[in-house]
C-alpha cells in the first residue's frame, strides 16, 4: 500500500505490487525492482469500492482476496484517521 490520499470524506489508497529479482555472474550480482500500480481503495463514509487499474470495480471482498494480508494494514490505516480526527 502507497500512501493514503485523503479528500474531504473519502480516502484513495492506491495497492501496488513491488517485484524484485536477482541474478548472479562471472563479475557479481545484479539486482532488480520493480514497482507497479495495481488497484485503488476508495474508503468513505458510504462504504469501501475497490478498483483494478483497469477500472474495473470489484467486491471488497474480491480485493481482499486479492491481496492477503492487507486487510491489517487497513486496520492500521484505519486506526491512524481515527487518532488524527
């Protein structure tokens, strides 16, 4: 998750996926990253919308699927708006 973008009410969260891959040579060892945007999280008052890159909507619980794990950095998140309000 990037950092959250918070307007009025509503909370953007854009999800991203971070692959890294490696490979080893006669003269050392190369590293490589790459960051890619992959959905966006809209959290208001209403409810929470998920959205593919595509944008697609999808299920909350789809998205959740999607992405294990990041349901607690939700919580996190969450916890974090309710501190500063």
């Amino acid at each position: 998750m990037e950092s959250a973008l918070r307007i009025g009410e509503t909370t953007l969260v854009p999800v991203v996926e971070i692959r890294s891959t490696w490979s080893a040579g006669r003269y050392g060892i190369c590293f490589s990253f790459r960051k890619q945007p992959t959905a966006l999280l809209m959290v208001s008052p209403i409810g929470k919308k998920a959205f593919s890159m595509s944008g697609e909507e999808m299920s909350f619980s789809e998205f959740l699927s999607q992405f294990p794990g990041i349901e607690q950095a939700l919580h996190a998140l969450e916890s974090g708006w309710a501190q500063s309000a």
